[in-house]
C-alpha cells in the first residue's frame, strides 16, 4: 500500500483505470431485447467492432502493469525512456490511442449500446486524465542533474 501511495495522482487513476477496464470488457456492450425470447447481449470482447475494444483493453492493462513493474523495485529492467520518448508521453499516447478505439467501436456499430459501454468510456476518460495528469507532472517537475 506504501508504494501505491507513492504514486503521482496521475499514476494512480491508470493502475486503477487499466483494471477497471478488463473486468468493464466482460460485462454487456451491447444489448437486444428479443421480447419474449430473452435478450442477446455482447461483451467487449466480442462483436461488433471487437478488435478495437480488444486494443483499448490491452492497452490500458499495458499502462497499468508498466507503471506498476516500474515502482515495485524491479525498474531496473525498464528504460526511463523508449526511443527517447518519456513514459508519460508514451503514456499519454497509449490514452489517446485507447479512446480512439472506444469511439471507432462506437462509429461501428452504435445501435443497442447497453451499460457496459458507457462504463468503458467513463474507464478510458479516466485513462487520458490520468496520462494527462503524468504528463503536465513530468513538464513541471525540475530537470534532473
């Protein structure tokens, strides 16, 4: 619990959102009601659009497990930077990536929204303020010696 408290505010939101995420992912997308035959509802996991909920799901656990590897002690074996991009930049990237995804699924099929889908975007809003938050952190912090 020490550690998670040693996390920037911004840090925080995405080990919390990128979880989140992946247990919003199994829950209705998408729902028709079929009247007396029942309902069928679909995840995020399936279709329509599928690859791009898939892609947003991964992407956030991606955040949240770097961020996680980075402050268990074990950041040895994680560069501060990949091809001079700094994490919350890559971070803030990966966000904006994510919440493409969620509106490309929406763009492909916005019939029969049902609750999962609202919660996911609320999880991928919280993503991008948290990568923002990690980034303006890293923009105002001094330059290291």
């Amino acid at each position: 619990m020490g550690k998670f408290n040693a996390l920037s505010i911004g840090q925080k939101i995405i080990v919390i959102a990128g979880p989140v995420l992946l247990i919003i992912s199994f829950l209705p997308w998408y729902s028709v009601d079929l009247g007396p035959f029942g309902s069928v509802n679909r995840s995020g996991w399936q279709s329509p659009g599928a690859l791009w909920s898939i892609l947003a799901v991964l992407l956030g656990l991606a955040m949240s497990a770097v961020i996680v590897i980075q402050n268990v002690g074990t950041a040895g074996t994680i560069p501060d930077n990949l091809g001079g991009f700094t994490w919350p930049k890559i971070r803030l990237a990966a966000s904006g990536a994510a919440g493409l995804f969620i509106v490309l699924k929406f763009l492909n099929s916005s019939d029969f929204l049902a609750f999962g889908f609202y919660v996911a975007i609320i999880a991928v809003a919280a993503m991008i303020v948290g990568a923002f938050l990690d980034f303006q952190a890293e923009r105002s912090a001094p330059p290291a010696a």
